[in-house]
C-alpha cells in the first residue's frame, strides 16, 4: 500500500491546520516541538512514512469489501491495525500525560494520518490494495490509480505547497460545515467517494476525469487541514 498524498498533500494539510491552531494547541504543539529545534507541523507531517515499518505500515489506511463503506472493526481492522483506530489511539496518547517524548511521536501520527484518511484511496478496495494495481496512463506517463491520487494530481498543480494551501484557504466557494473529527466519518467519506460509478477511470486518464476530480482532491485537502486545526485545538483544550 502506498503512503497517501505524497510529500506535497501532507505539507498542505498541514499548512492549513497550522493557520488554524488556537493560542493554547499552538503553545502545547511549540513545547512538544522544541524537542527537535527547527521542526514544525509541515516537517513532520510527513514522518510516518520516512519511518514506516511493517506494522506501522498498516496504520496507514483501512480497506473496505467493493459493495460496502460499511466500517465492521473485526473484518477491516483487526487489531486495530488500519488508520481509524491508529488516528484514534494516537490521539489519545497526544492528549494524555504520558512524555512529551511520546506526545511529540503521537502528533506526528496524527498530523500524518489525519491526511491519509482523506485521501479517497486510503479508505478503497481491498480487492485493488486501494488502487495500488489498477494501472493508468497519465499525464503521459504510466502510473497506478493511487499514485495519481497521492501525487500525480497534485503535482499537476504546478505550484508551490505554501502557495496551494493559500488558494486553498481563500476559496470561500461550497463552504463546508461539518467539521466532525471522527476519523470513521472522513474513512466514510473517502470510501464513498472511491465507490462512485466514475471515480475509477478507463486505462487512460483523460482531461474529463481530472476536471471533474480537481475540485474533489482540493476539498479534501482543505477538509484535513481544517479537521486536523479542529482535532489538535479539541485535544489541547
């Protein structure tokens, strides 16, 4: 399974939440910092996947049957080895009075995972391994339908992350008021959107698809960012 977004999605998402922060969860999130001078949420956004294991690995996202979005915990997450109970699990440790050592390893999860579970293919098929062997040629180039979600569309943008998360922030258009934290209502959302009639392409990716798409991908950029702002000010109440 591929990691999500690529380097570019998880730094946009969290560039947003970073604007978002409350005085207190940008005071607790700097103290947790300071453990590695320099860092910030961007550079550690994407930590999960630089340090990924093989259990880890599996933390990343939670597979669905192709005819449900139907989240069954036996059946799709054993052991909770799938990103809902991993972003559930981490925050908790985030919020709790363990070290600040394992805090700082916790907000990197969380800052990373809350990415991941908005990207359509990290709730997918586990008949595809979320899209990861349904090949695709686009942009000219052959690629597989999670990579052109993690990065290819992305990248397509053409623009800095920074500068992408701005435009993000400052498109007021279909403004979104469910703010639900749940990490089982965004695994539903992706899933849902994984599961529409169109969502997989023929083998060529044309201008249709990616015009229909873009606005989707932007939305759930901007989604993370504002729930993960949401989640981090909740847990540093």
């Amino acid at each position: 399974m591929a990691f999500a977004w690529g380097v570019e999605g998880h730094q946009v998402v969290a560039q947003i939440a970073q604007s978002q922060l409350s005085p207190k969860a940008k005071a607790e999130i700097s103290k947790l910092l300071s453990l590695e001078p320099g860092s910030s949420l961007v550079s550690i956004s994407t930590w999960p996947d630089e340090h990924a294991t093989k259990i880890t690995a599996r933390w990343h996202y939670v597979n669905f049957p192709k005819d449900s979005c139907l989240y069954v915990p036996e059946r799709d997450c054993p052991n909770g080895d799938c990103v809902i109970a991993a972003l559930q699990q981490q925050t908790q440790v985030l919020g709790s009075k363990e070290s600040d050592e394992k805090r700082l390893l916790a907000l990197k999860y969380v800052v990373h995972f809350m990415g991941d579970i908005h990207q359509p293919l990290h709730a997918g098929y586990r008949g595809d391994k979320g899209g990861n062997t349904y090949q695709v040629q686009a942009f000219g180039k052959s690629t597989n339908l999670h990579a052109l979600w993690d990065s290819g569309l992305i990248k397509h943008f053409n623009a800095p992350t920074n500068v992408l998360a701005i435009d993000l922030m400052s498109n007021k258009a279909n403004p979104r008021n469910d703010f639900n934290i749940e990490p089982l209502t965004a695994a539903a959302e992706s899933c849902n959107i994984a599961h529409e009639n169109n969502f997989y392409p023929t083998r060529v990716v044309d201008q249709q698809y990616i015009n229909h798409y873009t606005p989707v991908l932007k939305d759930r950029l901007k989604l993370a960012g504002e729930r993960l702002a949401r989640l981090l000010n909740t847990t540093f109440q």
